[in-house]
C-alpha cells in the first residue's frame, strides 16, 4: 500500500510545481518523506521477523 502512496506524492507534487504551487508541493514532500520512511520501517521488519515466521 505505501508503494501507492508515494508513486501518488510523487505526482501531485509534480503536478503542484507546474501549477506554480511551491507551497502545496513543500507539504506534499513532507508527507511523502514520512511515506517513505513508514515503507523503510515496514521492509525492515518484514525482512527481519515477519517473513521468517512465514516461512
């Protein structure tokens, strides 16, 4: 789902620099970061814990 999320960000804050909207494209960013971080945090406890006790 955080894969979604962030290809989204990724857009609208290009779509938000073209419409000449720096200041809706900074709070974009900033969610995008914490997207982006959720993701990391996910994958390394996927790696870790998750996926073994799958296994």
């Amino acid at each position: 789902m955080e894969h979604y999320e962030i290809t989204r960000y990724g857009t609208l804050i290009a779509w938000a620099k073209k419409l000449g909207r720096d200041d809706c494209a900074s709070v974009l960013q900033q969610n995008l970061d914490e997207e982006k971080a959720t993701d990391q945090k996910l994958n390394k406890l996927a790696l870790s814990d998750v996926n073994q006790k799958a296994a």
